[in-house]
C-alpha cells in the first residue's frame, strides 16, 4: 500500500510538472526515463537475471548513465520542440504533463525488479497493485523476470524434481490472473512406476482440460483446485495420444467455474501461463508467435511416452514465447480478460531457435482441437497400459485428427 502511494504520488508530481513545463522542457525528462528503462535492462543483457542479488548493482548504475544520455540527445530538441508547439496553448501543458507523467510510471515500473531486491521495501514492491498492472501492460517483447525457465517441461517427469522455477513479482495479483486461479488445478497420478504430478484447468461442467503424457499409464487420478484442499478422484474421458490432450470428468467439482476460450487468438496476442512447474503454482508471462503444422523439431524424449506422439508431423500447434517449466504440462495459457488461448503441453529450452527467439518456447494445444475433444467426449476411456509404445503417426493420420 505505501510503495503504491509512493508510485502514485511520483507519477502525479510528475504529470504536475509536465504541464507547468510544456512538452518543450518535457522532453528531456522523457529522455531520461527512456534510457533509465533501456539502462534498468542492461543485467539481462549481460546474463544477470533481474532478480538476482547482483542485478541492482548494475541496474540502477547503467539507468541513470544511459537515462543521462539520452536525456541531453532530447535536450537538444528541445528548442525546436518549443518552437513547434508556442501557439498550442494548454495543449502544450496537456502534452506535457502526458509525457512526464507516463515517462514516471514506466520508469518507476523498469526499475521496480532490481529495486526489489532491497530488504527494505522488498515485500512491499512485490505487493505493489499499481506495479503489477504496469507488469501486465509493459510486457517486455524479449525475456522478462520470472518468464523463462531452463527446463524443458516435455522431455521431463515430476520425479526429478528441477530447480523452483523463477516467479515474476506481482502477477498472481492481477485480476484476470486471480479469477483463471480459481479453475486451476493440480493433478497427481499413480502409475505403475510411482507418482507423478501435472496441471489442468477447468472447462466446465466437471471436465478438467490437460495433457495425454501427464494421465497415460495412470491407475489413479486425483485433482485438487488451486492445488490446495481436498484431493478429488477423476476419470479419464478422452485421450487424444498425436495433440497430447486429455479430459477428465471430476464429479466433486460440481459447479466450479469453467475458462471460456478465446475463439481464434491473434498472433502477438499477450497473456499468462499459470501451472505447477515443481509442485508449486506459478505464473509467467506469454505471448502467442503463431498456430501452425510446419513446426520442424526432432523426436522428442519423455520417459512415460506410452500412447503418446512424440513427433509434428503436420500437426497443428501454437507456439508462445517463454519456457514452461515441468509440471507445467496442461496448464492454460490465458489472455488479459481471463480466456484460455491454448493448453501447455511442451516447453522448448533455449537451443532450439523459432523464428528469432533464441531463449525458448512453450508448445500448446489450440483450442480448437480442445473445443473439438470436449463436444465429443462421452465416458470413460481406457489409457495405454505401461510399456505401450509411443505413436509415430503418419502426416496423413496426424491431418485426419485435427479435422475430426
């Protein structure tokens, strides 16, 4: 509460000044701040996570000798500015106070990751309500804090137990975030070689959304909401081995809201992966790059791979960027308003480059084929056994399942 007061108070001192000082004078000051962000990311650059220990050394250090740069380049036109705006009258204040004010809040959110590392204000930094909506709007187009993880969701199982995945501070607190929260769950599998743990989400009407490699081989299933409270049996009632997705009927979630999803989601489209990589639930951030059948990888590797494709041949995907992390598998991936965009089920680590992106990908399952599974589901479905082959579908059969 007093870090918001404090970011509010800033931006409104701000804004106040702008429209004293007229866009002309502003300028400079915007300058300042537009370094200060491109300085504040300098530790990511140089391979420093920004919420590591170190990274405030170098943040706030490069900020304020790049936002100084920057900020005497704007000073320099500065007098031609003021020459192109004499006769707008309060116009020019109005700029003003839009420029300063803005520049305020975008610096106050580049700088609040390293800034967190203080003990001091630390907990109240990653409290902050206004700090998390900047995070939610000021998505950065590259890596970010909290969204990547080294491990590839895919290739590993739940018993290895990887490193805690890294959280970016404050996401779980916006409200889109906090209402997709509430149709999260955690699945925990007996299988005939031990216990294994996934994500899911809630459609609807008892049906949980999450992926054939977390349920194949499974003797038992039970889910908990939120990954909290009572563990709840589940039957498998669909099992779709070549788009690795898989319903489960839950009858003790009774009325428990279901995640609309979005119809036809946009490339570039912004939003949040929510699951529980290492048992724990996280949140990270995600854009959408595009849903395609030409994605080029090799053979994938998993451990329980009994019924389950490990190939893409022609088959329809949607790549995000950032990286899942394990555990993560069948977790949603949600737009701003709440809406699923598409079901996680791979995460890509940073050798494999997509279109530019050299730190990773997350694989998804799109919509329509989820939309498709649960109109067509009825009861219960038998999952491959332990030791059943993985499929190797043809580009044929793999064509004919995303158009059943």
């Amino acid at each position: 509460m007093l870090i918001d007061l404090i970011v509010g108070a800033v931006i409104v001192a701000a804004a106040i000044y702008g429209w004293g000082a007229g866009l002309g004078r502003a300028l400079p000051v915007a300058g300042f701040a537009a370094g200060a962000v491109l300085g504040s990311r300098l530790p990511v650059l140089v391979g420093t996570k920004l919420e590591s220990s170190s990274a405030l050394l170098i943040a706030l250090p490069a900020a304020l000798v790049v936002g100084g740069i920057v900020g005497a380049l704007a000073e320099r036109l500065a007098p031609s500015a003021e020459r192109l705006v004499r006769r707008l009258g309060p116009v020019d204040g109005l700029a003003g106070a839009l420029l300063v004010g803005a520049s305020a809040a975008v610096a106050a959110w580049a700088l609040a990751p390293a800034v967190s590392q203080g003990r001091v204000i630390r907990d109240g930094v990653r409290r902050s309500e206004v700090l998390a909506r900047f995070d939610a709007v000021l998505t950065p187009a590259g890596p970010s804090p909290g969204s990547q993880s080294r491990a590839s969701d895919l290739p590993q199982s739940a018993e290895r137990r990887p490193r805690a995945p890294v959280r970016a501070p404050g996401l779980r607190s916006i409200p889109a975030v906090k209402r997709a929260d509430r149709s999260l769950v955690k699945i925990v599998i007996t299988r005939c070689n031990g216990a294994y743990q996934g994500s899911g989400w809630i459609a609807g009407h008892g049906v949980v959304v999450t992926n054939a490699h977390v349920v194949t081989t499974a003797k038992k299933v039970v889910v908990t909401r939120e990954g909290k409270g009572a563990s709840l049996p589940a039957t498998v009632i669909w099992f779709d081995g070549i788009h690795d997705l898989a319903l489960l009927r839950v009858p003790r979630l009774g009325a428990a809201p279901g995640l609309p999803l979005v119809d036809d989601p946009r490339p570039q489209t912004r939003g949040f992966s929510l699951g529980f990589p290492s048992g724990s639930e996280a949140v990270r951030r995600a854009r959408l790059q595009r849903t395609t059948t030409q994605l080029k990888l090799p053979t994938e590797k998993l451990e329980n791979n009994a019924g389950v494709s490990l190939t893409m041949k022609e088959r329809l995907v949607a790549v995000f960027r950032g990286v899942n992390g394990p555990g993560g598998s069948g977790g949603p991936i949600i737009d701003r308003r709440g809406r699923v965009l598409a079901t996680v089920f791979a995460g890509i680590p940073r050798k494999f480059v997509f279109e530019g992106i050299t730190n990773g990908v997350t694989l998804a399952v799109p919509n329509r084929i989820v939309r498709s599974a649960i109109r067509r589901a009825r009861g219960r479905v038998r999952v491959p056994a332990c030791g059943a082959p993985p499929l190797q579908p043809t580009a044929k059969e793999s064509i004919a399942a995303r158009n059943a």
